[in-house]
C-alpha cells in the first residue's frame, strides 16, 4: 500500500508548503505494514510552531509532531491508497 503513484490536489498544491507535503508522505512512507487505506492529518498552528496529529483506524495509530514553522497553517489533510494510486488531498475536497 501506498506504493504507487502519487497525486496531490489542486487545493493541496495552493495551501500546503512543498517541504509540509513531503513530510506527510515521509510520515506514511515510515508506517510499518500493514497501513490504512486513509491516512488522516490534522495541521493546526501553535504559536510560531506547526502541530500535525497523524491519525490513522485500522490498524489504529496515533502520532503528533510539533515543529518550528515560519507559516503554520491550519488545515485536515488526507492522503488516500486505492489501490492504483495515492493521493493527497485537503478534507475540504473529499
């Protein structure tokens, strides 16, 4: 899973910073098998610091990530497999 061709949206292209996209998919990538389908990313600012709550159900995970951010921004990302490619996409698009 989530090894195929990977896609980003139209709206994830405008909003998410190139260095944020590739550590969400590094995120996905560091997953042991087996991996959701749907992988959950909620981005929200604290500060002058970005929190990503990387979430996932079955199997259930959980991580948070806190980091420096010159522009965190606030946002709930998606990155879906099925099964021909993956794609990353805001929740707003789904």
């Amino acid at each position: 899973m989530f090894n195929n061709s990977r896609y980003l949206t139209c709206g994830v292209d405008a909003t998410i910073p190139l260095a944020l996209q590739l550590f969400l998919w590094k995120c996905v990538d560091s997953l042991p098998a087996p991996k959701d389908h749907l992988q959950i990313f909620d981005l929200q600012p604290v500060g002058q610091m970005q929190n990503i709550i990387h979430r996932a159900e079955e199997p259930e995970y959980h991580k948070e990530y806190l980091f420096l951010s010159e522009n965190p921004i606030a946002e709930k990302v998606y990155i879906m497999d099925d099964g021909d490619y993956a794609t990353m996409m805001l929740a707003s698009e789904y």
